[in-house]
C-alpha cells in the first residue's frame, strides 16, 4: 500500500485543479481517472468558454484542459490513468483497479471529483441502437473522430444540448430538430441563436411519443404537451432520424461519497443524490472534500474554482498551509465562483422566470420559444444599433457573466459596464477599424460586424463562421434570417481566418442593403 | 424522516398500463410493468427492487436506470423520489471481473 498526502478521484476540470493547489503547497498527491484521456469532459468541449478572463474565457474547454495537465505535470502530480476507483474504505483507504489487478492506496485527504452521468427519459423505442446521450454523441465527434448518425433529432435545450447540437452540425450531421418538455429553452439563448440560425427548428413544450425502427432508430414522433406536460392529441410530427441524442440533464456520480460514509441528501436543485458540504465542499467525514458536479451539476468554469477550493482545503487539513493563508486563498476563490454565479443564469435564479434584463429591458419571448431574436425584438438591446461606416452589432440580450469582447476591441468601442453580466453596447466616441476581434473574442458568437450602406444598394455583414469547407471568395449563396430562412443572395466577399481568431473564420458577405440587419448566416447556393 | 416506511399506508391494486412491457434496466432487462409490479408485491425500497428484480445490477450498476426505476418507485408509492433512499454504495464501484477483484497489489 502506498501512501500520498492527497487522492484525487477524477482527472477533470475540478480534479486537475484541486491537484494543482494542493502540489504547489507542497503535497504528494496522485490523481486516478478510470478514463484512457484525463481531462473529464473538458477535452470534449470545443468551443470558447464564458466568463472574464481570470475564468479562461474564450479559450476552448479543451485548450483549457491542456493547461490544466501541464501545470498538474510541472507541480510532480502523478496522474494515473485507465484507473478505475473501486472503492472508498474507513481512515482513506481506496482500492484502485489498474490494469488485472487491485491496488490499495491510502490517502490523509481524499479529494472526490468524479463528476456527473447523463440522465435518459423513457418513450417506447428507446432502448434501440441510434438513441444515445448528447455527451455521448460529443464522446464519438471530439475524442473519437466519429459521426454519430446523419439525420439528429435533439431532446433539451439546455446548454448541453444547444451546444452538442452545433457540434453535431459541424461535424456534418443534420440536426433535424430541437425539441424540449419545457415552455423556454433552457439554455443560453446565444448558443440557442447559433443553431437557429442555421436553420434547426425548435419545438419547445413538445416532447417524444415514440421512437421507430427494428434494429435500429428510423424514425422519431415528437407531440405537444400542456402545462401540466400532458400530451396534446392531434399534435404529433414525424421526423425521419437515424439518431435521438438525450440532453435531459446530468446526475452527480456520488457513490464513491456515500461509501465512505460522507452525509448524503437527495437535492434536485443539485441534481439528485449529493454529499452534505460546507462552502467550500468539506463533507462530513473530515479530510474528504468533493468538487465539481459530484457535489452538484453546474459547469465546468465553476468545477474549476471548487477545484482549487477543495485543493486548499486538502493542504490546510495536513498543515501544507496556515489557515489565515487557507482564509486568504477562499475568499478570492469565493468572489471567483460569485462572479460566475451571477445574471440570469446564476443558480440562484433556476427555475424562476426572468421577463426583464438587469437593464430593464423585455427578454426577447422568441428567442425563449423558437430559439432566436425576432428582427422587431433585435434592436431593443443595447449593443445594436446603427451608424455609418463599418460598426460592431452585438446580438448579446441575457445578462450572463462573460467579457471577452470588451478586451477584444482594441479601439475601445466596445464597452460592458461595471458589472461582467452587462449587456454589451458600443461606445459612440470611437471608431471601428474591422479588425473582427470582436467577432472571433464572443464565445456566443452574437457579434456581427455590419456596414449598412456599403453602395451600390448593397451591405455587408461579417460573422462568425465555424464551419468547413470554408467558402471560396466570390462564392454566391443566400443570406439566412436568424430563423434560419433564406431571406436575400449573398456573396462572399472575404474570408478571414487568422491565428488570434483561434478557428473562428471571419466571413464577410454582401446582401442587399435592406438585409443588412436581418441577414445572420451564409448558406451556399 | 422516511414516509417510506409506513408500511400501512394503502397504495391500492396494480393496474395495468400500456407502457408496461417498455424496459426500464437495459442491462437485466427489466420492464417498468414488473417494477410496478412489484412495489404491489411490497418492494417498497430500491434495495428491495434490486433484489427483487435485479434492477441496477447489470453491467452499467444502475448509471442508466436507477434515476428511472426512483421515480417509477416513487410514482408507485405516492411520493417523491427524493424520500427513496437510494440503493447501498458498495465496492466494486464499476462491474469487474472476479479475477481481476480478488488479484490484489499487482503493482504497487
């Protein structure tokens, strides 16, 4: 049996950053991920993450997890992978399969991160092959290089299913529809917008009948529900699928807790069963502390913070550091984690229902319903609006903690206000140069950059386009609406891909002028 | 604490449903018929289903499942799954196989 001073359980964003505060304070610490790849579900996050700076914002999730290895690296962590936990005993002692065989470790601190496993809703058919999880589906595109199906039909429209929804499409999939029980999409309506515009119809208050198929899903049935989630009779609409991907929410991966003995309580506001924690995720039994979605889905920006929380705790417990340095160190954690868990989103707000920003203006009801920003509703927030030349249009109407584009914009037009969770507007005493940081920087990719009178009768529009092949200058096509309708002709008339941008191309296209706001997404002709 | 063990409570008789040859436990292929079924029989606790039926004790030990038979249960019962206590948290925390269980410090 070998001793450490801290077992990490869990080679994810929390785990990797409790090893992290834990070793620099000058502890022997080993973490172990039954998985062949660390990084938990960062190395599978492709797109730019939210928050300030200081929360890696616009970085990719799976950037962000090489990061993570190559510090916990640098500090000595050993990180043993293809390591499952199989067990938590009294006084710390875990048993770890590796390889053919048990290996017995004993920990003075235990540090549970072993984060969270999808949930699945039932409806006849769906334990047929081509129903899978959303995270799975992400799993075979971003780790594996694999299509998960052609023709997709996504249920929820939380984050994760807005998010993998895009992916999918990305990877060349055909997302036939968004459908969710609730009334509202779930998630941010940015990411919603993305996709809408794209062209993938949203369906909320709508939710599975039936699935079809033999041997495998061919095809899918979809009805209204009420209020009371009842379904509506005479409401169903049939999509041809070969794949169902469930974004149904997230259970804590608690067990391992509840084991050794840690006092539990089924909390469905942090998704079901969870260790009983302080603030900084010191559970009952002294010397284990949980991090990350085990103690309560949230996201991996935050799994993060609770990470280095949990990793200086471990190292206050066996004296690595003094509890004024350990006080110290919480309280800039604490006001990291406050500032993620701020605007409409924060966890405190989940499940009410917001009808204004914090600048008192209506929540676009469209976006909440089919998934993006009506034209009439657009030009009511306040990084829209209208000048002469070349200008930023920034599409952001929820307040959520995130400023990437206000250091983008080197000329300063951009400007977010005192708090992260400002809506973002445009400073009139400055000038656009096009550059586009502002584009590539808005992890939503809600900035456009819109010159309204371009002569000739004609504008130009330029967006974020992550998307392959790239399109050809001069390649014609059509303009598409938000809603993804195609509303006008287009051309493209540059396309922009530098290495600042970080894969987002910057493509600039040409409609006629009157398109100039309504006009959101290129689509070859 | 635990309204779940009032065992006078009247839960009335099993009543068919049209959904109840849909499976539940993909791994022990379990039917939501049988699980409602047997919270009739007096299977009042996921322990007991999982004895009982073996629900949550197939390859994936309930990553699927055990969040559906929960509410199943609780549906059943009359309350809600969050008064269900959840099913013993015991060691080997993922399916292995005996040999591998019983060869013990290969490498350390």
């Amino acid at each position: 049996m070998e001793r450490y001073d801290l077992i990490v359980v869990g080679a994810g964003p929390s785990g990797l950053s409790a090893s992290i505060e834990a070793a620099k304070r000058g502890m022997k610490v080993i973490v172990f991920d039954e998985n062949e790849k660390p990084g938990g579900q960062l190395f599978k996050q492709i797109h730019k993450f939210f928050g300030s700076k200081e929360h890696h914002a616009k970085i990719r999730g799976f950037k962000i997890g090489e990061e993570l290895l190559k510090e916990a690296d640098e500090l000595g962590v050993e990180v043993v992978l293809n390591a499952t936990v199989m067990g938590l005993y009294i006084d710390k002692e875990v048993t770890v399969r590796i390889g053919d065989g048990i290996n017995h470790y004993k920990g003075d601190t235990i540090i549970v991160a072993t984060g969270a496993a999808e949930n699945m809703v039932t409806f006849p058919g769906w334990t047929l092959p081509g129903v899978i999880g959303a995270g799975a589906a992400q799993t075979m595109m971003n780790l594996h290089g694999i299509k998960p199906g052609n023709r997709v039909l996504m249920l929820g429209t939380g984050n994760v299913g807005l998010v993998v929804s895009f992916q999918l499409i990305q990877a060349g999939c055909e997302v036939v529809a968004l459908v969710d029980a609730a009334p509202r999409v779930g998630g941010y309506g940015v990411h919603a917008a993305k996709v809408a515009r794209t062209g993938v119809p949203f369906y909320l208050s709508h939710t599975i009948k039936e699935a079809e198929g033999d041997e495998f899903i061919t095809g899918v049935t979809i009805h209204e529900v009420d209020s009371t989630f009842t379904p509506i009779p005479g409401t169903e609409k049939h999509f041809d699928v070969d794949t169902i991907c469930m974004a149904v929410g997230l259970s804590p991966m608690s067990q391992l807790l509840k084991m050794a003995g840690c006092e539990m309580e089924d909390n469905p506001k942090r998704g079901g069963q969870v260790p009983i924690i302080d603030d900084y995720g010191r559970t009952s039994v002294p010397g284990i502390i949980a991090a990350g979605d085990v103690s309560g889905i949230e996201e991996a920006s935050s799994a993060m913070i609770e990470g280095k929380m949990a990793g200086v705790c471990a190292a206050e417990y066996l004296g690595y550091c003094t509890e004024k340095e350990l006080e110290e160190t919480l309280k800039v954690l604490e006001n990291d984690l406050e500032s993620l868990r701020q605007g409409m989103f924060a966890p405190k707000n989940r499940g009410k229902q917001i009808e204004k920003t914090e600048e008192g203006i209506d929540i676009s009801t469209n976006l909440l319903k089919k998934g993006y920003v009506t034209d009439e509703e657009i030009e009511r927030f306040p990084g829209v609006t209208h000048k002469v030349g070349v200008h930023p249009v920034m599409e952001c109407t929820q307040n959520i903690p995130c400023n990437p584009c206000q250091d983008a914009c080197k000329k300063g037009c951009i400007s977010i206000g005192e708090n992260i969770t400002n809506l973002p507007f445009v400073k009139n005493d400055s000038e656009c140069i096009n550059c586009g940081m502002c584009v590539a920087s808005c992890s939503g990719q809600a900035i456009f950059l819109v010159d309204e009178d371009a002569g000739e009768g004609k504008a130009t529009v330029t967006l974020p386009y992550e998307f392959l092949p790239l399109p050809a200058v001069g390649t014609r096509g059509f303009g598409l609406s938000r809603e993804g309708k195609i509303v006008c002709d287009a051309e493209v008339l540059s396309v922009k891909s530098v290495p600042a941008f970080d894969h987002t191309n910057l493509l600039t296209i040409s409609v006629p002028k009157e398109y100039a706001m309504r006009a959101r997404f290129f689509k070859v002709g | 604490m635990n309204t779940v063990v009032d065992r006078s409570k009247d839960i009335g008789p099993f009543i068919p449903a049209p959904d109840d040859d849909m499976i539940i436990c993909r791994c022990e292929e379990v039917t939501k018929g049988e699980i409602r079924k047997a919270v009739h029989a007096g299977m009042w606790t996921i322990t007991e289903i999982r004895r009982y039926l073996r629900s949550g004790m197939g390859l994936c030990q309930g990553q699927t499942c055990s969040r559906l038979v929960k509410g199943i249960v609780a549906r059943e019962l009359g309350v809600s799954p969050a008064e269900l206590e959840p099913a013993t948290a015991r060691s080997p925390m993922r399916p292995t196989e005996m040999k591998v269980f019983g060869n013990e410090e290969v490498s350390a």
